[in-house]
C-alpha cells in the first residue's frame, strides 16, 4: 500500500468510526462508510442518514428525521420529524415535521417554520417562513419574511435587488400568491390576499385583497393561414 492509499484508508477509518458511534446511539444509516459526518455534530436517535450525505460543523439534528442522499447540511439546526431530500442547507434553523427538497437550497440566515413545504428547486435565501407555509416548486425567495399558512404556486420570484442594494418585502398569514408572479420588493401583502398568476407587484397590497396585474389576452383568428400556413 502507498502512502495516498493509506492516507484514504485512515481517512475511511476515521469516517466509519465517527459514523459508529451515532449509529450506537440510535442513528441508522444506508451504510456507515458512505456518510462524511464531522466530529462535534449531533443527531437524535431513530434518524435515518442516506448515502453521500455531508453534514458539518455545529449541526444539530433532531430525532427521528430523514436526510436521503447526497445533501449537504452545514451549521444548522434541524427539528425532529423533518425530511430532506438531496439539498443544500447552511447556517440556518429548519423546523420540525417540515419537508425540504428535492433539490432545494437553503442558503444562510434562513428560518423555516414547522410543518413547512420547501419543494424542489426552491432556493430560500436570508429569510423566514412561518409555520405551514408551503413553497412547493421553482421559486425563490431572498430577503423576505413571510407569514404562517401561505401557499406559493410555481415560478414565484421575489426581486430583492435594485443594482445598488437588496430591500425586503414580507408577506402576511395565509396569503395565497399564485404561479409566476413577481414581487418586487420593498412590498407589503397583507395577510390572506390573493395574487393573481402572472401578476408583478411594485405596490402594497391590503389584506383580503384581490391583485392582478397582467393585460388580457387577444386571439387573431387565421392569422396562421393569412401568413402562408404551417411551414
């Protein structure tokens, strides 16, 4: 054996000996030596770890969870009951029975409720989102607060830069905000508006309201044929 195949045995030695010892305390895992978990970590009993995970730094995860393969969780807090599947999490607190992912990322300063729904190819950046709110698919939200019990359809983008600095914009309980809309901050949506899809918002908007901004559609009739027909 060389000395860089040696290197990684005791590498791999050391990675299975730190797995072991949170799989005496109640941890299982896919198999001990496909997790990279460092020393100082902790994960409460009945939580199932999954191939290729990384976890780091001062991370503390609750029981009971499910972090399925190749996520990456660093200087968080996880509450018990949660599941993530194939994301990024750093430096933020995610609460319990909230699900996040697939392929989700969570970036720093970020607070997520309990009973939260943070889907796939959701990017939540320096904000907070409060209990049961869902988030379902394709959208990003950055320097925002958002209330309990909201619904984000698909596509949703809160605008947080203007070119010279980023601004806030927050949301009231129990909005409904529908697909594809902007909000370009600093906005206020008070608590139970609705949002129209398509819809970009540059105004306060007062609870229980209606918003749509978009123009209605127009269709020429033989517009195809008048041009020479399909190609």
């Amino acid at each position: 054996m060389n000395e860089i195949e040696k290197l990684y045995e005791e590498k791999a030695g050391k990675r299975r000996s730190v797995n072991l010892s949170f799989a005496e305390k109640g941890v299982e895992f896919f198999d001990l030596s496909q997790a990279e978990i460092e020393e100082g970590v902790t994960i409460g009993e009945g939580t199932y770890i999954g191939p290729g995970v990384i976890i780091r730094g001062s991370t503390a995860i609750g029981e009971n969870c499910r972090i399925e393969q190749c996520s990456r969780i660093e200087n968080c807090v996880i509450g018990d009951d949660t599941v993530i599947e194939q994301s990024v999490i750093l430096s933020s607190a995610i609460g319990r029975g909230t699900t996040v992912g697939p392929c989700a990322y969570v970036r720093p300063n970020s607070r997520i409720g309990k009973g939260c729904r943070i889907g796939d190819f959701v990017e939540i950046k320096n904000s907070s989102i409060g209990d049961g709110t869902k988030i379902s698919h394709l959208t990003y939200v950055g320097d925002s607060d958002l209330g309990s019990g909201i619904n984000l359809g698909c596509g949703v983008v809160f605008v947080n830069y203007d070119g010279w600095e980023k601004r806030r914009s927050v949301v009231g309980d129990g909005a409904f905000i529908g697909c594809n809309v902007n909000i370009i901050a600093p906005v206020s949506v008070g608590a139970g508006a609705y949002i129209a899809a398509g819809s970009t918002v540059t105004d306060d908007i007062e609870p229980g309201a209606l918003f749509i901004a978009r123009d209605r559609g127009k269709s020429i009739e033989e517009w195809v044929a008048r041009r020479g027909g399909l190609k």
